[in-house]
C-alpha cells in the first residue's frame, strides 16, 4: 500500500513540479517580452539624460569663463 501512495504521490510531485517549471518559463517569456518593449524607451531616455547633462556641463563651463573674464580678469588688469 504504501508503494502505490508513494508512487502516487511521486507522480503528483512531478505534476506539480512540471507546472512550476511551465509557470515559471511562462513568467520568463513574459518578463522578456517587457523587457523587449521598454528598452528602446529606456535607451532613449539615457540618450536623453546624456545629451541633457552634456548641454548643461557646457552652460556652466561658458557660465564660468564669463565669470572669469569678469570678474577675476578686471580686477587682475584694474590692480
């Protein structure tokens, strides 16, 4: 008796373990196929943040050298 519940029960455990597995592919594909559609989205919003940071790393070096010129240079050529 114990053999045939033992046998038994090993036939569910690989049902379940099959259904497990099939769900956890099926999860996989659909992370995937998320993954598929986003990521021109997210490559183009670090091109985004790259072109933006690059614009304003090249304000605040033309910020500072007007600085420079005007207020450090004059009181250099003034004194």
């Amino acid at each position: 008796m114990t053999k045939i519940a033992d046998a038994l029960l090993g036939r569910r455990q690989n049902r379940t373990n099959k259904q497990e597995y099939h769900k956890a592919t099926f999860i996989k594909r659909q992370v995937d196929i998320k993954r598929r559609e986003y990521s021109p989205i997210i490559i183009q919003d670090l091109n985004d943040f790259f072109v933006h940071s690059q614009n304003f790393i090249f304000a605040s070096k033309k910020f500072s050298y007007h600085l420079f010129l005007q207020l450090i240079l004059s009181n250099i050529v003034l004194s």
